[in-house]
C-alpha cells in the first residue's frame, strides 16, 4: 500500500502541474485490488501542503480503515466506478476549463479528429441529469451509477471518461497515472472541440475507418505505436 499511496499522492499533484484543477478542486484515487482498499485524497486540503500521510484509505463501503482526515466528498462516485468497471486502477475528477464547459452543456464530445481517436474510440459521453430525489438522498453515488449507465454495454477502457451533466468530467485508467495522463487528454479534445465548432459549427465525426485506424495503431493486441517491449 505505501507504494500505491506514493502513486496517489503523486497523481494528484500532477493534476495540478497540467493545470486541471483550481485551489482544492479535484481529486485523484487509486485501488487495491488485491486490498480491496481504496486510498483517495482528503477532502478541501490544499494541494501545495499534502503530503502522502494525508491520503485517506477507505473499504470498498467507504468505510475509513486509515488516516486522520476525512475523505473527498466525491468518495463514494469513485468507490461505484471501481464496483462496475472492474479492469480500473485509478480515477480522476476536475473541473478542468474546457471538459467542463461540454457538461455544463450537456453534450457529448464528438471524435472530430485524430487526436481524439488515438484516445478515445467515439465520442466522450455525457449523463443524463440526476433526479431530485437522487440529488437528495444519494447525491454522490447517483453521480457513480450515472456515469455506468452512459456507457451501457460499451467497453470503458476503450472511452476512459465520461461527462457528467452539469457538474464536470470524470477519467480512469489502469493506474492512477494513467488515469490522469487520460483527463489530461480529455481536456486537450475538449479544448480542441470547442475552438473546431467555433470556425466551423457543421463539423462531423471523423469516419469509422479513421477513428479505427488511430484507435487501434496505439491500442488492443496489433497496435504499433511506440517501440516494442522487450
């Protein structure tokens, strides 16, 4: 575990050096999955001042197993999407500029381009918008289930992230690291989507052979990008 909490402190500290996140905003998990422990960050602390003692590790109920502090408000949306999708080693949330703007909008990110493509196979979903009573009762995990219903019967390693309707973006990957590496490039297409709609609002989704071409040269069993390992 001392390793993993290293990871996340470090993950979360990245997410402030590519500028994702404002003040407290934001956090980054990662789980055990031989634990069953997850270790998150603590909520409202500053991230210039955390350090590894103040990550916060739960149990799979969000139960506090260890640590002083207590745990992001965003605790239990995390704790779902690592019940439903089972192959994640890390999530990440922000209220990065651009991925926000798409869920405050409610609209899905198209994949317009390669860029996009060598990421994310299809478009970046959005969630419906949460119940009265969901926001009531079970605000946080409501946020989790939406996010599982989005994708469907859909692989969420092949879109890892999702938008949710008026509030911002989630990211996971394998690692804690690689989930951040993943927002990172969500806010890029976002960015990048915002400014192709503004020169050219008509704009379609690149064709299937396109996104299958740089989907698949960097992901699954043929890709060829990068140098073979060893």
């Amino acid at each position: 575990m001392k390793q993993l909490r290293e990871q996340v402190l470090e993950a979360n500290l990245e997410v402030v050096r590519r500028g994702l996140v404002l003040y407290t905003f934001g956090n980054v998990s990662g789980i055990s999955r031989e634990d069953n422990l997850v270790i998150i960050k603590p909520s409202g602390v500053p991230y210039e001042r955390m350090k590894v003692d103040d990550l916060v590790i739960t149990d799979l109920e969000g139960k506090i197993v260890w640590g002083e502090l207590r745990p992001s408000s965003d605790l239990d949306t995390h704790i779902h999407l690592y019940k439903s999708f089972p192959e994640i080693g890390g999530v990440v949330h922000t209220h990065s500029e651009h991925a926000t703007a798409w869920a405050q909008a409610s609209r899905p990110i198209p994949p317009l381009g390669t860029t996009h493509a060598d990421y994310f196979y299809g478009p970046v979903p959005v969630t419906r918008e949460l119940t009265p009573d969901e926001i009531e009762n079970d605000y946080v995990r409501a946020t989790g289930v939406a996010i599982t219903e989005a994708f469907g019967n859909r692989d969420p390693m092949e879109v890892p992230a999702a938008l949710v309707a008026g509030h911002g973006p989630f990211a996971w990957g394998r690692t804690p690291d690689d989930a951040v590496h993943n927002a990172v490039v969500l806010e890029a297409v976002a960015r990048m989507a915002m400014y192709t709609f503004s020169l050219q609002p008509n704009t379609q989704s690149v064709s299937q052979a396109l996104l299958d071409r740089h989907y698949f040269r960097k992901h699954g069993a043929t890709a060829t990008y990068g140098q073979a390992k060893k």
